[in-house]
C-alpha cells in the first residue's frame, strides 16, 4: 500500500496543479499540513467550477469528498475516499502486564488482529472513540492508540500520481 502511513501534502506544493482532477460539480479534498481550518477553494475553468476541499483533518475530508489528495512518499497521490475508508484501522497498545483474556477480545472486536498485545481494529467509517469506550466500558488497559493505514494494495486501484 503505502510505504507507512499516507500523510499530508507540504504546504509548499502548487495546490493549482490538483485542479484538473477536481470533477466538475464535486469536490477534490486535498489534505494538507499547516492547514489550520478547513477552507474551500473554487476556480472556474474548462468544462465548469473546479471545487479543493483543504484541511489538516483526513477524517474531515473522508467523510466529504470522493477522491482526496495526500502524500505517498515523495509524491502526491488522489485516491478514492471508499479505499481510504476501508484501510482506516485503529491500533491499540495494550498495558501490560494486564492483557485481556483473548476471547474478551474477541468479543469486542471481532475483526480485530492482536499481535504482541496491539490490537488493530478496523475502522471504516467509524470513530476511533467508539472503539475506545468500548475498551473503558470493558476495563481494557490502553496506553496508547493511533490510526493507520492497512489493507488492500492502493496501487492496484484507480488513482493519479502527480509529481
């Protein structure tokens, strides 16, 4: 997929070059670093008003664009919101020395992996804060979590690579 996690665009890229791939009457989310609130850039062209959704929150553009733009490496890639979507996993890093019973686990997150006590729960659309109380309610110790990226291979679906 990606080589780690995707991450936001440098603030130093020309936001004019993703234009052309923004669909007339839709909205291209373009996440990028530095973005303080999200913004809306709009720019009439060929064929229609181009529409840039501009944020900092990935979540925040997932939830309001077809394709969103982001880092890979050192390149800019457009992906499909719904291939995003199905890699958001949820890690969560166990305390120890008290690790849950598995089948507790299990129970809770039936589709989640356990390696090494981190538990990678996959996400979708949901919140990461869900999953977490669930873990508060069932007094799972957590001492840490983050959300990643994981899945199916992004580069054997639809996409543009720019740069």
């Amino acid at each position: 997929m990606f080589p780690g996690s995707p991450a936001r665009i440098l603030p130093a890229w020309p936001l004019r070059s993703l234009l052309p791939l923004a669909q007339p009457g839709g909205a291209l989310g373009v996440w990028l670093r530095g973005c303080v609130r999200p913004q809306a850039v709009r720019c009439r062209g060929p064929g229609g008003v181009r529409h840039l959704l501009v944020s900092e929150d990935l979540g925040y553009l997932l939830a309001r664009s077809g394709l969103v733009a982001l880092r890979d490496g050192g390149t800019v890639r457009v992906v499909p919101a719904g291939v995003l979507v199905g890699c958001r996993v949820l890690e969560v890093v166990l305390a120890t020395p008290y690790l849950p019973p598995p089948h507790q686990l299990r129970r809770l997150f039936p589709a989640a992996r356990v390696c090494e006590g981190v538990v990678t729960v996959p996400l979708g659309l949901g919140s990461a804060e869900e999953a977490l109380a669930l873990c508060a309610a069932e007094q799972v110790p957590v001492a840490a979590t983050r959300i990643t990226y994981r899945g199916a291979s992004v580069d054997a679906l639809p996409a543009e690579i720019l740069g």
